[in-house]
DNA sequence: CAGTTTAGTTCATATATAAAGACCAAATGT
DNA sequence: ACATTTGGTCTTTATATATGAACTAAACTG
C-alpha cells in the first residue's frame, strides 16, 4: 500500500548492509546476500561508486563505501542538531533508570526514534536510531500527540489504522484522545503492552524550541512495572535540572507536575 | 552510456541537498528544487520515512533525515577505518606546504578522494570527500596505478578511455606506463595541468596494510610549480617520520628515495 | 600452461515504476 | 464564514528500467 521506491531502498539496504559487516563486499557477494541479480547489483554499484559513495580498499577485494558518507552525515548532524542539553538529559535518565531510554520525533503517523541509550540490563529493550512505533498506540507516540495543535491531533487520529498489537491498544480515536487528557492530567504517560509485548514504559512530552520531541524510559514489565510512578517523578524532576524549573509551566501547562 | 540507477541517484542527491542546505525541507520545496514531479517526491519520501531515515522536526514545517544516517555512516567509518596515524600524517602535509592536499584511494578507473585538507589560501584547489578524477591522467591516480600488479595496471590502462583534458594529458596506454616508469624512477608523481587546468601537484604512492593509497600536495601551478622537487623531499620525509624510515623499502621498493 | 571456475559486463525486452493529473485537506486571507 | 491558495495523496498508464541470458575476462587448479 505504501509506495515504496525500490532502488532508493536497495541503496538503503546496502548503506545498512556495510554498517553491519563493516567489511568491503564484491558485486557477487553483494548479489548473492540481497538476492539481486548480478546486471542490477553492477548498476547500483555503478551508480554509487560513480557519485563517489563507493571505492576499492584494496585492489580486486570489493567494494566499501567511502568516507562521503560520513562526511555529509555529519554537516546534517551538526546543521540541525539535538541540543548536547538533551543528550545530557538522556544520559542521566539512562544512569538513573538503568534501563533504556530514548528520544523521539514524529513522522507522518509514526514516532521516529532519535537517539536511544540502551539498559545495561541483558534483558533489556533493544532499539536504534530511526526504528517507527505507530504514534497512537505508544506511550512515545502520545507524549508527541499531545504537543500538537488540537485539529492536527484530530486529523491524525482520524486517519490512523487502529490494529491491534496487544491487550491494551486503543482501537478509536476517542480512546486515544482520552488517553492522552488522563495522562496528561496524571503527568505522564504510560505503556504496558499495549505495543510491545511485555513492554512497560514512561514517557514524557519534551517540546523544544518548537521541535516537538518525547522521552521515554522502558524495559520489561516485571521490572517496570511497579516503578513506573517512580521513573515518571524522576523523569519530571531530570527536565527540571536539565532545562529550567519553570520547563513545563512555559511549554507544556497542561502537564500536571508531579511533586 | 554508464547506468545510471535514477532513483538511487536521486536519493543521493536529496542526501546531498539536506546536507548543503541544513534545514528542513517540504514536499513541495523538494519537488520544486529538484524539478521532480510531486508524486515521484511524495513516493521518494515517503520510502526514507518508512525505512526511518527521514522525520518532521517540527509539526507541518518539512522533513529532515534523522541521526540514522550519522550513525550508519559512523559505523561503516569506524570499521574500515583510515588509521589515525594517515590523518596526522595528511596535517602534517597540510602544516607544511600551505596546500590542499588528499588521500585517495581506487575505483574502477578513477581515483577517489577520501580525505581532503584544504589549503589557508584564498586561491586554492578545492575538493571534498567523493571528488573523483580519471586514474590514468592524474598523478593521484598514477600513485594508485603503480601499486598494481602488472597485468592489472595492463587491463585498466588498456580500458580507459583517452580524452584530452589538457595540454599534458597521455593519451595511450604506453605512454600512461612511460610517466609512471619514470616517476617510480624520480621518486615521486607529478601534475601539471594534465587534468585540472592551472594545477601542479605532487603524489606519492602510499600502500597500508594491503590498502592501495596516494596522498597528494596540490595548488595552482603559478605557487607550485617551482616548489615541486622540494615539496615531494618533504611529503618522503614526513611518510618516513609517520610510517618508519624503511617504509619505502619495504613496501615500495621500486620507488627512488630523495636524499 | 591448458582447462575449469569464478567474477564482471553488455544488451534486448518484459515489466515494474515514475509521473500527469485529478483529488482532498488544511491553512490563510478577506 | 467563505474563498483562495497551498500542501499533500491517490490512481492510471505510458515509459523508463530492472533483469535474464549470453558473453568476456580473469583467477584458479592440477
């Protein structure tokens, strides 16, 4: 249903295949791994080394691609970054929670992770940048929901696909509306199953100069569980540390602020 | 008459574009930049938003790609990495001659750059990362070329295509091998507007562990072309101090080594 | 060094896709 | 509150493109 660009994601597919093996690969390799044929795997290849992404480390050893990559990842990064103010913040949640925590920014009718510290829990949550939970039915997802305009909220929701991904995924517009008027009223918000399995998770709207961002703390419900009121007053107090006492009263007053 | 993947391309090209601009782009805007048709860009986004690779920073003002990149791009950097040790090396080139200079390394018939410090002067050769020049008729290219084997150098010469770029270009096989010859025997690789017009530099061959490299010192021919037996003194001196006196002998025997 | 296997390249064509245009929604201005 | 403009989405189809197959070149192997 969506449309899909083929050769733009077979371009991201290879991108994310050398992230992983962080090794030069031949065109046969290449098109062995991703099933391609040869002739389309030598157009990609050819098109990427001829735009200067892709080289040869060593003679007849396959390709790699080149530091251009990084390079303009970084003035992307460095134009329009995530204040280091967040990434402190994250870093003492990460440190206080002890489980993972993430940053999110919407996209279309998904929240996008941003950044994402992993619990040093070997049972843990386990995320990367850019991984998509569906906005309505996240605890993530609602904290940004809630940061918009009422008719665009409106708007969004009336388009969502309501599917049911566990025992409490909320499956009308109204509910998630509601939801989110309890949540904020609570000073939180909450998931625990309603998404990910066996997922129990706290998160927090975090506008900021007019990007409109979320914070979340998760890990599995036998160890969140009982803490979620807990990690909400911790989270809360972090902002307060991070980003000015009067944080929620200037961006967020609809937040009831926990002690 | 190369084949080109156009969509592959085109997701370059917004790579790119986001990078250079540094701001948040609508659909309209790109469409409009780009000349692409709004559906094509509609569909194009809508790909790098599902693959998590694109977000809305803020509510209804653009996309802009999301810290995935950086960190895909960190990864495949960080596992094939250009040792610390060339980078120094390449400042210290840098410090010394008050030009550009650059690493390279091979693809297909052209050499590529990798890293480039560009000179402090006002009149300078500009490049960046990706930059990609014919392997045949630069003296960055010919650095690479005398790494290869015989019968490999023999094929790619023996493909290459010969075009006129400027007054010293060579323009058959024979004459490529003549210039590389007599450049092992000099001891060192040079360029006089035989692709760049108004260019003069000097490359030096530069294989690490197993990986085919050049490094290079180059700026307009009126401030280098006196410097250019000084300037390759230097650039052997400087491989010696980063990489070992005896690097040469070890690895490159044929070159001559300058006093 | 000849025979065999593997890797890379080219090309015609069936097929998947990009794009034109119509449509819809939501801001913005009057 | 209505009209206008702007931004985003959907669908159909002509067309550009991905691919199978055939080919060439290089690397092994005994």
């Amino acid at each position: 249903m969506p449309i899909i660009v083929k050769q733009a994601a077979n371009l991201l597919d290879l991108f994310e295949f050398f992230a992983t093996t962080g090794r030069p690969a031949s065109l046969a390799e290449l098109s062995e791994h991703f099933g391609w044929p040869k002739s389309s795997t030598f157009n990609l290849i050819t098109t990427l080394v001829e735009r200067g992404f892709l080289y040869e480390p060593r003679p007849r050893q396959g390709f790699y691609p080149t530091p251009r990559w990084l390079n303009l990842a970084q003035e992307i990064a460095h134009a329009e970054p995530l204040p280091d103010s967040l990434q402190d913040f994250l870093r003492d949640l990460a440190r206080l929670s002890k489980e993972t925590v993430w940053l999110a920014g919407s996209a279309g009718q998904h929240a996008v992770f941003l950044s994402v510290i992993e619990s040093p829990h070997a049972i843990r949550y386990t995320a990367q940048p850019g991984k998509r939970v569906p906005m309505h039915a996240t605890a993530t997802g609602q904290a940004l929901l809630c940061q918009m305009p009422d008719q665009r909220r409106a708007v969004l929701l009336r388009n969502a696909t309501y599917e049911r991904f566990g025992s409490g995924t909320p499956m009308t517009a109204g509910e998630v509306e509601a939801i989110i008027q309890q949540s904020l009223k609570r000073g939180w918000f909450m998931s625990a199953s309603a998404y990910s399995q066996d997922l129990g998770g706290v998160s927090v709207p975090l506008p900021l100069n007019g990007r409109m961002l979320s914070a979340t703390v998760a890990g599995p419900l036998f160890r969140m569980g009982s803490l979620m009121e807990e990690t909400a007053v911790q989270m809360q107090a972090a902002v307060k540390r991070h980003f000015g006492k009067d944080y929620f009263n200037r961006h967020l007053p609809a937040l009831h602020q926990l002690p």
